[in-house]
C-alpha cells in the first residue's frame, strides 16, 4: 500500500504540472491517504494478534480499497480470528 501509493503520488505529481490541476490535487490527496494508511498497517502488523488492532486492521484495509487495502483486510481477518481462538 505504501509503495503503490508513492509510486501513484509521484506520478500525479508529474502529471500536476500539464493537465487540469484540480483533478490532479484530488488524486494526490487520495495517494497521500493510502501512505498514511499503510504506515499505519505497517505498524499496526505487528499487534494484528489483539481484537483492537485486528479490528483497527479491518478497518484500515476497508477504507484504502485496492489490492494493499485486500492485503491488510485478509490480514486483519486472520488477526481477529487468532485473538479470539487465543482467547479460548
């Protein structure tokens, strides 16, 4: 998710410079958006074992879509279905 998202950033950001600039400024704020998120996947990889972060995971990968977005999604589900067989 992250490197997607610096790769289509920086491609948006060529782009910014030879076609309509309000376009380009929205696509750049969703690939902003899929950075933040992947960082945040990245760090939160490491807790995927508890409810909250698997959860936190599930949500993640829900709202950045794409195939990133599928990956942390899968990576979530498999985090709360080891928090809650932990838990029995």
């Amino acid at each position: 998710m992250v490197i997607f998202g610096i790769i289509g950033f920086l491609g948006y950001v060529l782009d910014f410079a030879f076609f309509a600039p309000v376009v380009s400024l929205r696509v750049v704020g969703r690939e902003l958006i899929a950075i933040v998120l992947g960082i945040i996947a990245i760090i939160g990889s490491y807790y995927a074992g508890t409810l909250a972060w698997s959860i936190g995971l599930i949500i993640l990968g829900y709202i950045a879509s794409g195939l990133g977005g599928l990956l942390v999604l899968i990576g979530g589900i498999l985090g709360l279905i080891a928090s809650l067989v932990k838990k029995m």
